[in-house]
C-alpha cells in the first residue's frame, strides 16, 4: 500500500514539475488526450446508431 501512495505522489509531482517548466506542451497533451476521447465518444455513438437502425 505504500508503495501505491509514493508512485502516487511522484507522478503528482511529476505533472505539476511539468506543468509549471512546460505548460504549452502540457496543454497540448491535455488538449490531445480530451480530443482522443471525445474521437472514441463519437465513434461509440456511430456504431450504437448502426446498430440500432
């Protein structure tokens, strides 16, 4: 279980270290991952709509 918090806390630390040295990049990987999300969302919907037709 400790091991669990300390790999917590070091990526924590690790995004905070990067958002604070890099935040262009960190918004670009923010915005990356919200847009592949959102890709696999609609993608979901088209085929639950084929499905379903």
């Amino acid at each position: 279980m400790q091991v669990k918090k300390v790999i917590t806390y070091a990526a924590v630390a690790f995004v905070v270290f990067y958002l604070f040295t890099r935040p262009a990049q960190a918004a670009a990987a923010v915005n990356g991952v919200f847009d592949g999300i959102i890709q696999g969302a609609n993608q979901l919907a088209v085929f639950f709509s084929s499905v379903l037709t």
